[in-house]
C-alpha cells in the first residue's frame, strides 16, 4: 500500500467536485480528486449537456410541425436517429479530457478508480491509502432502484443516450423530468410512448396548474399518462417486454420496445462505507450542518447530488461545490442560500419554475396575488404559432415580493431567470412591470404577466 497525505481528497470529479477546487487551489492546499469514470460526472457526459442535443432535435420538429402556419410549405420530416446519436456523441467527446487539462493546470493531482473511507479521514483507492484534512464526497447519484419483479429488463437514461437504434414504442417507469424529457424527445421523433406514474399526477414537487398544461401537452403530441398506477413486474415478451400495473384494483397491461426507470435518482453514497468515516446518515441521506459538513464529522464536506436537501441539478452542484472549498479555506462561514434558484423541465416546450409553488404559498398562509395567463392569443405567441404559451407569477400582497413564477412555454426557461433574480436580489413585482423591455420580445410580455401594465 502507498500512503499519501493531502490537505483535500474528493471523491467524486463531476460539477461539485470541480467546483471544490478552485477555493482551494487558489488558498494552494494541495488536492487529490478520485474519480472511476469520466471527469464531468453525469451531466456533461450522460445527462443534461448530451440531453440537450437531442432536445434541440425534438424542438426542430416541433418548429417544422408548425411551418404551415408561417406559410411554409415542407414534406414530412424524416430523422435520422443514428446520426442524431452519432452528434450527440461528437459533441461532448472532448469534455472529459478538456477537464482533465483544466485539473492539470491548477495542479489538482486525479486518481482513476473508486474511494471507499477507512478512517474518519482516510481514503483507500487502489493500492493507495489517503491522509486528508478535508475529505469532500461528491459522488452524485445513480438511478433510483425499483423493487419490480422483471426490474432487470430496464434500461436507464445511460442507455438512451447511446442506443443509435429507435424504438418504436417505450414505456417509462415513474413521470419524473427524466421520463417527461425523453417521453417528449421519443414521442417528437415518431416513437409510441406511455409514462406510467404511481402518484395522482406528474411532476408532484411543481405546481399543478403548471404540471397540467405540461400533460394536456404531452397528450396532444401522442404521449400516454397512466397516473396512480402501481407497476407490479415486467415480462419480457419475444423481442418486446410487458408491462404489467394495476389502476383501481384492475389489472392492465402495455407493452413496448424499451421500458426505461425513469422514477429519478438518488445519492451515490452507498460504496463509500460512511460508517469507517463516522459520517452520520440515514438510508445514504448524509446529516449535514448549515455549512454542508457531516454533523458527526466535521472534516467531512458534502456537495452536489449527494446533498439531501437541494436540488439535483448541475449549477446547483457547482455552487454547493464553491461554498465547500471556501468553507475549507476561510473556515464554516458560508451556507448555501438556494432562494431564487430556478430550474426548467426540457420537454418540448419547456417547463420552467423559481420559488414557491400556489399551494406551498397558500399552505405557508400568505396573503398573495396570483397572476395566471393563457398567452396563446398574446401578439407575441401568435407570431411563432406557440402551440401552448401559458404563466403564473405568485406575489406577496403585503411586500409586493414576487414568491414563485411558473413557465410553460413562451421561453420560459429563459425568461424565468429574471424572477430567480427577483427572488433572490427583493426587486418587487412593480419595479419588474415599470421596467423596460426589449420589443417586440417574450421579455416585453412580463409587464402584462403581473397584470396593471
């Protein structure tokens, strides 16, 4: 066994471990990253970044759908998903070695392979044993793991991502983001597609109303939903599987090409051996101070997926990532404050969300104003023939504080950064309608969305 002692060890190379190294680097801890796939993590090289390409795709053919209305006179489109995949691939090919460059330069030394604790502050990769001062866990997640008889015949997200060939039908397991997106990217590219959703509705954190316009959507392009459903097991059937779920006591059953978990994820803790760190948990759900610090012990540091409390989403992971290297350089002084940080869903159109859903602010007993609009006949909406154009902004009557705002399509997922904004920085509901827009854009039609414009 070779020893070796650093100020910091991270396990895990993705957005929040990253995001470590820049405090420290800068304070010059010295700094050893463990990492047993690709330098990225998920994001960039199985999930959102390579995601999006495919997105971008389905939007083109929600674009072409609409041509006629623009007058444009096109055949039916024709995608060739292989190609498609093949692009995807090509795009974010270099990013694993760009970031191994970018660790190279600020001296960060990475160690292929996976780190498991063996002592409050001691790591074992390998052949190699770590001293650390600090050690930062940013593992991520995985998939969360379904207890469904036939659960093997699954694939993941992983797998969409690199299967050149496409399936004529798909059934999803679960009406997260993850189903949502890929349910919209599958069904834009002429595969049959249901989402099967043990709870009475999709997207169950979001609001809704919001949520509502999303399925009405979903429907209209020929996605199935199947809520308060239970999926008891998977057959495979020949070349095909069967999906078999209960609704109301009655059995039924849907088959398909490819049946995908897409019930979300959870933190991948689990080969860490956190009880060898005396680093507090609960089912992998570590117990953190305001500082994102183990409770039990302290030298431990926690950012990005593995954080139980915040959103799984990868700035989130960079900034959770940041607070901890500055907390190990300047000591626990900085907490995390996750107030006006938005997130979009990319189906096609978008859904995007900040703050406070209307019924978390109406269960919190503030007295609001709630702003809803269908834009669908709005100037703007009509000029790009929006199949769906549609707002809510939740305002404190009292403070005039914008508390949440809700998008589905009208470029929501850009436009819903300004009220982050708002949330975050106090810019009242007035100070946002009296502003100055850019016209004839989607940004001129926020003074309308608070209404008294």
């Amino acid at each position: 066994m070779v020893r070796q002692t650093f100020d910091v060890v991270i396990l895990g190379g993705g957005n929040a471990g990253i995001g470590v190294t820049g405090p420290v680097r800068r304070a010059g801890l010295s700094v050893a990253m463990i990492e047993p796939l690709d330098l990225g993590g998920t994001c960039p090289n199985r999930g959102c970044t390579p995601k999006k390409v495919l997105v971008a795709a389905g939007q083109m053919l929600h674009d072409i759908e609409r041509a006629a209305v623009h007058h444009i006179a096109v055949g039916k489109p024709r995608l060739d998903w292989a190609a498609l995949i093949d692009r995807e691939k090509n795009m974010i090919k270099d990013i694993p070695a760009n970031l191994a460059r970018a660790m190279a330069r600020r001296e960060v030394e990475v160690i292929k392979g996976y780190g498991t604790f063996v002592a409050p502050s001691t790591i074992r990769v390998g052949d190699r044993v770590l001293e650390a001062n600090h050690v930062v866990i940013a593992t991520g997640s995985k998939p969360r793991p379904l207890p469904i008889a036939g659960a093997e015949h699954m694939i993941t997200s992983d797998a969409m991502l690199s299967d050149r060939d496409l399936p004529a039908s798909v059934i999803f397991i679960g009406g997260g983001v993850i189903s949502l997106e890929f349910a919209h990217i599958y069904a834009r590219a002429g595969a049959g597609v249901t989402v099967l959703e043990a709870l009475p509705r999709l997207l169950p954190a979001m609001d809704a109303d919001a949520v509502a316009q999303l399925q009405a959507e979903s429907e209209r392009i020929g996605i199935k939903v199947e809520a308060g459903v239970g999926v008891r097991r998977i057959e495979r059937t020949g070349s095909r599987f069967r999906v078999v779920f209960t609704r109301d006591g009655v059995e039924h059953a849907a088959e398909a090409d490819r049946v995908v978990n897409g019930c979300g994820r959870v933190a991948n803790t689990g080969s860490l051996d956190l009880a060898a760190g005396q680093v507090e948990h609960t089912n992998g759900r570590i117990s953190l101070d305001d500082h994102l610090r183990s409770t039990s012990n302290p030298r431990v540091h926690v950012c990005g997926d593995a954080v139980p409390i915040s959103p799984q989403l990868s700035p989130v992971a960079s900034y959770e990532g940041d607070i901890v290297g500055r907390n190990i350089v300047d000591g626990p002084r900085h907490a995390p404050d996750y107030a006006g940080m938005a997130t979009a869903v990319y189906t096609v159109p978008a859904l995007a969300a900040v703050g406070l859903t209307e019924a978390t602010a109406r269960h919190n007993g503030s007295a609001i104003e709630v702003h809803v609009n269908d834009m669908r006949d709005w100037f703007s909406a009509r000029s790009y023939a929006e199949t769906v154009a549609w707002s809510k902004v939740i305002v404190d009557r009292t403070t005039d504080r914008v508390l949440g705002a809700h998008f589905f399509g009208h470029a929501g997922q850009e436009l819903i950064s300004i009220f982050g904004l708002a949330i975050k920085f106090g810019i009242t509901a007035s100070q946002i309608r009296d502003n100055v827009y850019a016209y004839p854009t989607f940004s001129a039609d926020i003074k309308h969305m608070l209404g008294h414009a």
